[in-house]
C-alpha cells in the first residue's frame, strides 16, 4: 500500500469518524428533548431515574465523570462525586 492509498483511507476514515459524529449528536438531541418533555410532564422523579439508568454504565458514568471534573462547576463536581460514591455502594464494591 502506498502513502496515497493510506491518505486516502486516513481521509475515509475522517469522514466516517464525523458522520458518527453528528449521528450521536442527532440522537443525544432527541434524547434530551424527550427526557425534558417528559420531566415536564411527569415531573423531575421521572428525569432524575432517567439519569439515574444511564450513569448506572460504569463506562460512561466514568467517561462523564473525567468531563465533570474537567468544568469549574464545584457543586456539579459535589454531585457527581455523591453519585458516583452511590453507584459504588449499590453495586458491593
């Protein structure tokens, strides 16, 4: 394979890359639409078991927790602590 077969599959892959990009960002849209409808709806117990669900992932629960800590937000960085200190003692460890 030469370097422009590989620049052009680096290119591909790019633009793969950003079309997922913008398909995640798509639902995550949708995704906070309803959970806010609903919430509105059937009031904050409901969006607060809908967080509740999704941090339940410890991979993702650790991914948002890295973007929590990266914000200046100490009350947001409180909350995400007792949550995850929460899922520790909910799962044994």
């Amino acid at each position: 394979m030469n370097d422009g077969e590989k620049d052009n599959i680096v290119k591909d892959l790019i633009k793969m890359l950003d079309n997922m990009q913008n398909k995640i960002s798509l639902l995550a849209q949708g995704q906070l639409f309803l959970c806010t409808f609903l919430a509105d709806k059937f009031g904050a117990e409901f969006q607060k078991e809908f967080v509740v669900s999704m941090l339940s992932d410890d991979d993702l629960r650790n991914d948002f927790t890295e973007f929590i800590n990266k914000t200046d937000d100490d009350d947001i960085k409180a909350q995400m602590i007792e949550m995850n200190e929460w899922y520790r003692e909910e799962k044994g460890a």
